[in-house]
C-alpha cells in the first residue's frame, strides 16, 4: 500500500456518473490507491434538465462546490441553490438530484466514502 500519491492539476482517471447524466467525471482518488474512499472532480453542464437524481444505500457523499450554482433536489424536501463554496452532505439513502443553473457549468469535488457506484 502507497503511504501517499500526488494527483497532479489535470491528472486522474476518468470516471462514470450514474444514470445517463451528461457528467463528465475525473477521479483524483480511486479503487487503484484504496477501497475506503473515491475523490472526483465532476462538471455537469448548464442545461442538464431535473430527472437524473438517484441514491446510494451505503455511500456518504459530501460536495464541494468549486464554480457554477445548482439546484439540488433531496428526497422530497423543497430545492435549494448551492452556490461556489458551499458544501453539502448527503447520507446514504438520500435521494439527491442536481440541476446546474447560471451561466457555468457546475464544478463540485465529491468525496464518497465508501465508494459506490
């Protein structure tokens, strides 16, 4: 087992968002360093309309927002903006649907723990 790896700017695998979501996925931390965590880089474009939400039994997510805005849609709770800089966390079984708005595609590093796909 590596003690450590630097993912340099720009480096990582890419990866697969669930459903038919237009995502595109870069993951900085995966399966080929550990089985206990996944950290990827995901941008989904302005126009992506509602109805690519899903959940996950066992992972935690948590979102970092690093550019763009999103409505996000938990369970049946009323939808919220998150916004450049906010963070959320999502528990497993929550059903979670995003939907970029603005003029930016939207930016998030997400943290899965465990990973799930």
């Amino acid at each position: 087992m590596e003690r450590y790896r630097l993912i340099q700017a720009g480096a990582g695998s890419r990866g697969k968002h669930p459903g038919e979501v237009p995502v595109a996925v870069r993951v900085l931390v995966g399966g080929d360093l550990t089985k206990n965590v996944r950290v990827k880089l995901t941008t989904t474009p302005v126009g992506v309309p509602k109805g690519g939400g899903h959940k996950h039994e066992r992972c935690e997510h948590v979102a970092y927002i690093v550019s763009g805005q999103a409505q996000i849609f938990l369970d049946g709770d009323p939808p919220f903006v998150l916004r450049a800089g906010d963070t959320l966390y999502i528990s497993p079984g929550v059903f979670h649907d995003v939907v970029p708005v603005g003029d930016e595609p939207l930016v998030t590093l997400m943290v899965d723990v465990p990973p799930e796909d």
